[in-house]
C-alpha cells in the first residue's frame, strides 16, 4: 500500500486560499467597480426593472446619484439672469407674452421652470391644466390636456403605455396613450413599495403620481447604458433623420450621440397631430353622472383630481385620435437646424395640423413653439465640436476618488469650474461674463421681435376695427372676421411666422446660448416680418380709403401695461374665492427679483453704461 504524501494537506489547504482569496479579489473589484459609479456594495443591491421605475427604488443602488437628483427638492430656489430654477412668474417679468400668446392658456399661466423633479408636481399644479379655472377665465374651448402631455412630464410613461393604453399592438396603444385625457390616465399609476394606494405619498413626487424624471427615463435596468423610452423621439429618429431602430436603446447611436439625445426626447418642438380617426380610451363615469358639471354648467367627462373617487370608475370610450410628432422632417441626420426647417415642415402637414389656436386679437392661425434646445443647440459651436447636453449640465465631478457625472441637472453656471473648464482655460469669472454677454445681445434682439410683433398685433387690432366698419367687410350690419381675415391674409401669416421665430427663442432656455447666431439670425427675421406687416397694413389702409392711419412702435414702458399679477381666481370656484391666488406657494407665480426687471428695462434699448458696467451675479 502506497504511503501518502504528507504535503498534500497543506496543498489542499494552500488552493482553498488561493481560491478564497480571487473571489474574495473579484467581490472587492465589484464592489469597487460599483462604489465608482457611485453605486453601493452588493449585498445591497435591488433588482431594478420597468415595472417599478421610480428613482427611490433604482437610487438604493445609486445613493450618490440619488442623492444629487434630489436636492433641488430641498435646495432654495437660484435665479440666473436669463433663467435659474425660481419659479417667478414670466408673464409678470415678460408681459407682453400675455398680447403674444392671447387666446392661449399660456397667456394666464407660465412660470420658469424647476427642474426635472418637478415637472410632473408644476404640470398638475398649473392653471394651464384646470378646466374649471380656465372656463371662468374666458377659455371655455379648452377640452383639458391630454395624456400626449405626460410624455415628457411622467416617469411612468413607459409603464402606462405597456400597461394602461388600449390597442392590440404598440402603435394603437401609442395613439391611445396620447389621445387620453390627462387627469383621466394619472389616475392609473400604480402604488408600489408599500406605498398604500390613493395615500399622500402615492400622489407624492416621491414615486407616486407626482414623480418626475427619473433614471429609467435614460438608462436600462440592465446595464445602464443609456436609452431613449420615449416613441416620438425614436419615431422622428428613424422616420425623419436617417437612425435605425434598436430594441434595447431605441435608436442605434454612439454612446456621445446618446448623451445628447436622451435629452432630445422632450428638449424639443413638438404638436399633437390629429390621426383622423377614432380611437378606443380609457375613459371615467363621471360622464354620464348628469349632477356633475363644470363651472361653465357643461357635463365634466372627466374628474379633476388623480385617484378615483366618489363612485367614479373607469370606462372605455372613443375620441378622435392624435399623436404626438416632432416636427422634424426638413431636418436631415448630420445637420445644423433651421429656423426654415419648421416653416417646411408645418406647411407641409397644414391640410392635417394648421394651427395651435388662432390668436384672439389678430385671427391669425398661432404655432406654440414649445423648449428646442434640441433643435438649436445642433447647429452651434459647441455640438460642431463633439460637446453633448451632458457635458456641460451633467458634468463629470470628483467624489473623493470617485469620477461620477453630476446627477442635479442644472444650469452651467451653478458649475463653471466642472462644466466648462474640462475644455476652457480661461477664468471662471471670465467664462461666466462671456456666458452673459452672449444672452444679454439675444436678449436684445428678443425683446426687439417681441415688441415688433406686439406693435404689428395692436396695429392689426386697430385695421380690423376699421374695416369691420364697412359694408363690403360686413355681414348682416356685422364685422364680418372671415372677411376681414381674407383682406389680412399676407399680414396674419407674417404675424404667424414672426411669432413663431420669437416664441423660439423665447421657449428655448438658454437665451441664445446654445447657438446665438441662429438665434440672432432668426430674430432679425422677426422683426423684419413684423415691420413688413405693418407696412402692409398702411397699403390695406391706403386702398379702403382709410386715413390716418399710423402704425406703432412700442417700447418696454408700454409692455409694463400688459402685466397681469399673480394668478388670483376672479370667481367663486371648486372652494376658492374671488380674489384669492392661485398659487399657495408664494415663490411661485411671483415677480421675478427686482434686478432682473432692471436688467430687461437697461436691455431694450441697450443702455450700455448700465449693462455692460455689471457683470454675472451668479
């Protein structure tokens, strides 16, 4: 019999140590791989998933991350010149958006926005989404909003649209999806992590009905990797600009185009295309409880609050259908946009979608331009160079040893040193007054449109006035506006188009700086526009025989007539009174901070020895 050997103990042992110690090695790299993203150790990892797409529930494998989103929910409100994240109201800072956009609910209610936190919390709040408050506001055709408006306001959009819209395939869930009322679908979010149902937490931002952008919005739960979960992006992607479908990430691209489009599923223009047919809803019974009406007396079909309450159930109903489309098909892959490209596109589709309302002093058939930064930021500077959205408003910044991009996605200017000076040597001083210089000129040439127009608009006022005046513009002894129309058409499509390049700029955050010569170019054509509408009207004028009339020139001390307050109820309604504001928060719909009212009175005209002695106060 073989006598063994008396090392192969202490070989045995020696290969559990080896083997103890590379796993033990492979756990502390994992462990450290994860820590580095700013991820936790893995005994405490969750299982990440779109059936629950809230950031509470992803962050508890991303505390650091989680921790930046979340502190613009506690931080104070920071103004910048030109924007920041203090909710003042604009039409108290801008007033002539109130002539601008007269006819739309915009006009009463638009504040600067928040931040991605906040999106869903500012989109419920907002009058622009209270019937009855706009019904006793003199905007009785407004039906409500959609569910097309959520798309960009709701984390759980991807989960509603798989689980909620009706429809045998995704392209009829997508129409469903988007042609249900607003209030109708919020109330279908489920409750989840022991969140009771209908509680205050689950109509909380924190994973409830209020919850705003979350990491599911862009990344896979997975891998990470970033994504786009957002139909109309992929759509106009591949129908319009050349990209090929992808079942993970939406759309094949490079990790770099993905870290600007991602952004792109809602930093854009957009409008709600009808489909022109009928589509099958989730709709509520509150329809056919003849007790229930709105302010105005008409049928409520819908309830104004987010869980079903006080019998009301959910129905299935049919209603015109619309889709939500970026009007993107002048605009190739590869190319700087322009201002053109939106004027092709919204003539071309004008038999289908011809306007966003008609403007309630001129009659001209209105586009809204929404927030296209995607759209303006393609053709500057900065995306000629390779620079995605993220690099300057997500920057990468240093956690102890950890390289983490900036998760509190916020202006530039609150990071000089991590957003811009990855690439800029200069100073951070200098950097930010640059940033000033250039917003202060776009704002020169915005106000310089804006008031153009307004002058254009109250000259078309005084016109129709006249020729309502006149039999061959009457029907009946009355003013009759289609005829007048028709005398005015060349003039209400200079006013539609010279808004329409204002309302760009305007709606797009970065006052210019995404790229100011596509701005400034723009802008010059608005005024050009509206000067020559003016100029058209004194020939109309001339040609009906009517004498004296003169156009305007409005200036910023005229604008400050327009301004309307703070958003008070001017009636009794749904338990408020007359007189009472709107908002219960008082940092919201506010003036905005009297420097920037000093700013904008210097601005236009340009009053240099105020101006350009200040630099950046942030």
């Amino acid at each position: 019999m073989e006598k063994k050997s008396s090392a192969m103990p202490i070989l045995v042992l020696i290969a559990v140590v080896v083997i103890a110690g590379l796993f033990w090695l492979n756990s502390d790299i994992s462990k450290k791989q994860v820590e580095a993203t700013g991820g936790v150790a893995s005994k405490g990892l969750v299982v990440m998933s779109d059936d629950n797409p809230t950031f509470d529930h992803w962050g508890q494998n991303f505390p650091d991350y989680l921790d930046m989103y979340l502190t613009v929910e506690t931080e104070k409100p920071i103004p910048t010149e030109f924007g920041g994240n203090l909710a003042y109201s604009k039409l108290i800072r801008y007033p002539q958006l109130t002539v601008l956009w007269a006819g739309y609910p915009f006009s009463i209610d638009a504040n600067e926005e928040r931040g991605h936190f906040w999106i869903q919390v500012d989109q419920m709040d907002t009058a622009r989404n209270n019937k009855d408050f706009l019904n006793a506001h003199g905007f009785a055709a407004f039906a409500g909003q959609p569910t097309a408006c959520m798309n960009c306001h709701s984390g759980w959009t991807p989960w509603l649209l798989k689980n909620v819209a009706k429809g045998a395939n995704d392209k009829e869930k997508w129409i469903s999806f988007n042609s249900t009322k607003y209030w109708t679908m919020i109330k279908n979010v489920p409750a989840v992590e022991g969140i009771e149902p209908n509680s205050e937490a689950h109509s909380g931002p924190h994973g409830g009905k209020r919850m705003g952008v979350t990491c599911a919005d862009c990344h896979n739960p997975n891998d990470m990797q970033l994504r786009l979960t957002r139909p109309a992006a992929i759509n106009a992607l591949v129908d319009f600009r050349g990209y090929q479908r992808d079942p993970v990430t939406g759309v094949k691209a490079t990790r770099e185009e993905m870290r600007t489009l991602v952004c792109s599923q809602c930093h854009v223009e957009y409008y709600f295309k009808p489909t022109g047919s009928k589509v099958k809803v989730v709709g509520e019974s509150i329809a056919n409880d003849s007790s229930q009406k709105w302010w105005n007396g008409t049928q409520k079909t819908y309830d104004e609050f987010d869980s079903w309450r006080n019998g009301n159930e959910p129905t299935e109903i049919e209603v015109d259908g619309i889709e939500l489309v970026f009007p993107w098909s002048a605009w190739g892959q590869k190319e700087p946009f322009r201002i053109e490209m939106f004027d092709e596109h919204y003539e071309n589709v004008r038999a289908v979608f011809d306007k966003d309302w008609v403007h309630k002093i001129t009659k001209a058939p209105m586009i809204k331009i929404q927030h296209p930064e995607s759209e303006l930021f393609s053709g500057g500077v900065h995306a000629a160079n390779g620079v995605s959205c993220a690099d300057c408003h997500m920057p990468y910044i240093r956690k102890g040893a950890r390289k983490m991009t900036q998760h509190n996605i916020t202006s530039p200017l609150q990071d000089i040193n991590a957003a811009c000076k990855s690439c800029h040597t200069q100073s951070e001083e200098y950097l930010k007054n640059q940033i000033f210089d250039i917003q202060k000129s776009v704002a020169f040439d915005l106000r310089s449109a804006e008031y153009a127009v307004v002058s254009l608009i109250e000259d078309i006022k005084t016109l129709r006035e006249e020729l309502g005046k006149m039999p061959e513009y009457q029907t009946d002894g009355k003013a009759d506006d289609a005829k007048i129309s028709a005398a005015l058409k060349e003039v209400l499509e200079l006013h539609r188009k010279a808004q329409m390049r204002g309302d760009f700029v305007g709606a797009e955050n970065s006052t210019g700086f995404h790229n100011p010569r596509e701005a400034s170019r723009m802008l010059l054509q608005a005024v050009e526009m509206a000067r020559m509408g003016q100029a058209k009207l004194v020939e109309i004028a001339s040609a009906n025989g009517i004498k004296d009339f003169k156009i305007s020139n409005l200036g910023f001390e005229d604008m400050q007539k327009y301004n309307p307050g703070e958003i008070r109820y001017k009636v009794d309604v749904n338990g408020h009174k007359a007189g009472e504001r709107y908002y219960s928060h008082e940092e919201i719909n506010g003036p905005a901070p009297k420097n920037l009212l000093e700013l904008d009175k210097n601005n236009k005209p340009y009053n240099f020895k105020a101006i350009d002695s200040k630099t950046s106060s942030y």
